[in-house]
C-alpha cells in the first residue's frame, strides 16, 4: 500500500555528558540525511537504514564500526542486523573484528544468502566472497577507546560485576527504522557492544527480535543500551507485538522500556514505527541521541520525546 516515508533513528541511549551532546547531534542528523536520500527519492526502506546505518558506523563518536568500545582483549568486535519487514528476511554478523561497516555484510546475508547468521571468521568469509574488502582490527581502535579500556581495567571493577553495565557507561549502539512509500519498513542496528566485554560475548543488537525486528505487520523496532536484560526479554519483537495488538508505536515503544525496567532492571532505549508511519521514541537513560524525518518534520534530540 502506498505510504509517505518515514526515517528515526538512534545513536545510543545513557548518561551523555554535555560534551559529548552536539557531536552526537551531528552523528545522528547526518545519518537521517543519507537514509533520506534513499526514501525521498522513492528508494526502499532496507536500502534507506543500511545507508544510515553506514554513516554511523563511520563516525567514531558511536559505539559501531571504527571507534567502538574495546574488548577485555584490546580488540574490536562487532555485531549487526538488517530486516526486511515485507518479507521476514534478515541477514546478521556476529563477532566480527575485520569489516569496517558490518551492516553491509548482514545485508549481503539478507538478499544474497538462504542463512540468516554468519559469525567471527565464517562471516568475514562470506563478506569477502560477496566482494566487500576485510580491514586489520587496529584500522578499527582509536585511541580515545585505548585509553577509556586501560582506565576501566585498572579502576578494578570485578569483570563479572552489574556495574560494567551501569547507564553512566556509554552505550552507543546505533540503528534505524524506515517506512517506504511502497509500505514497506524495514530496521537495522549496529554496535561494538558493552566495553570491556569477554571476547566472543554476542550482545542483542544483532540478534532477531532483541535488538532489531521488521515485519510489515507489525513494526520496525531498533533498541540500544545494555543488551543483556533485552535479550531476556526478546525485546524489539515484544514491542512489535503490542503494535500488532493493537498499541500505538509511542505506547508500545514507552511500555517496552518500563517494561524492560521492572522485569530485569534493565536501561536503554527503542525506536519503533508501524506501516502507518506512527512512530515512538523511548529510553531510560538519561539521554539518546534521536532523529525522526517525515514529509512533514525534521527534528533530532537527546532529551525524553513529549
Ligand atoms: N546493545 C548493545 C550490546 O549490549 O551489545
């Protein structure tokens, strides 16, 4: 059916200091921008978040792509989906230390694969067969992550302890939702994960349902913080369930995160949109970085959407 587009995005949701506010701005306006590139010109939705999505893993103030958090080892490893709401295809990587935009080998998955999910050396094989060119892991650190690693690791929080996850610690994990004009949508979320994280440590950005979900008759939905509570939780596809039962995006997007809240303590935050183009933005944490594009509104914040 027929639809006018709609492009939000996010790029983390946690305590951003001030400092960090007008960068984060940046980041998710200048990917609003390429994803609407695709949308206004009549492009699809999976092509409109990948494209967001590139962007912001391009851009070392997020937790994706190059700039990510380190792991306990010193190395970056990242996680993405893509789904395509009109068809249930997905395409995810997991654990990956060679692909400088990850979500461009999940989407080779997704249109160009029978499997759903590639991991570590198996999915880096998979990209490199579908012509996308592996970089060495230290082409992906930055020294702002070397130092935030060596001043957590020696502040001596036990490496098992909840405070690894407190919501003071950025959690920068990025993504996108997208409705077309032909009334497709489509979701895709992209991260390095929690800092200090045990090699091999899979959060839910990149799992089906946790961290990302589209089905056209549901919704779209991207999550960001810490992933473990939203793993328990499936909670991208519990979103989109209330949205298909009948809840508002806005009211299922602020139930899910109470929701997350109560159940298993959880903080972060959701970006949801059905196949009418009725969106929600909530988060926890004391701020997320958002931005929303229609036919009619641009706007983009880190404060709580009234
Ligand atoms: N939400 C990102 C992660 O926990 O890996």
């Amino acid at each position: 059916m027929p639809a006018e587009p709609v492009l939000v995005i996010h790029g983390g949701a946690w305590a951003m200091p001030d400092s960090v506010v007008e960068a984060h701005l940046r980041g998710v306006r200048n990917a609003l921008a390429a994803g609407w590139r695709v949308l206004g010109n009549g492009g699809s939705a999976l092509d409109a978040v990948e494209e967001a999505v590139v962007v912001m893993e391009d851009d070392e103030i997020f937790d994706a792509g190059r700039g990510s958090f380190l792991n306990r080892d010193g190395r970056v490893q990242l996680d993405a989906l893509i789904m395509d709401g009109a068809t249930l295809r997905a395409g995810g990587v997991g654990c990956v230390e060679h692909l400088r935009n990850p979500v461009r080998a999940a989407r080779k998955i997704l249109s160009e694969s029978p499997h759903v999910y590639f991991v570590g050396e198996g999915a880096e094989r998979f990209a490199v067969e579908h012509g996308i060119k592996l970089c060495r892991n230290e082409e992906l650190v930055i020294p702002r992550e070397v130092q935030r690693l060596q001043e957590f690791q020696a502040c001596g929080i036990d490496k098992d302890s909840a405070d690894l996850f407190a919501a003071t610690i950025s959690h920068d994990t990025v993504g996108a939702v997208a409705l077309d004009s032909a009334g497709n949508l489509a979701s895709a979320t992209s991260t390095g994960g929690t800092l200090n994280k045990a090699p091999g440590r899979l959060g839910d950005s990149s799992l089906i349902g946790c961290g990302c979900y589209a089905d056209n008759k549901s919704a779209a939905a991207s999550t960001t913080g810490w992933g473990e509570p939203m793993m328990k939780l499936v909670l991208a596809k519990w979103a989109a369930d209330r949205v298909l039962s009948g809840s508002l995006p806005e009211w299922a997007a602020a139930e899910a995160i109470s929701y997350l809240e109560s159940r298993v303590n959880g903080h972060g935050g959701i970006i949801l949109l059905d196949a009418r183009g009725q969106f929600g933005i909530a988060h926890n944490a004391p701020r997320m970085a958002w931005a929303v594009r229609t036919m009619e509104r641009e706007e983009a914040g880190v404060e709580r959407v009234k």
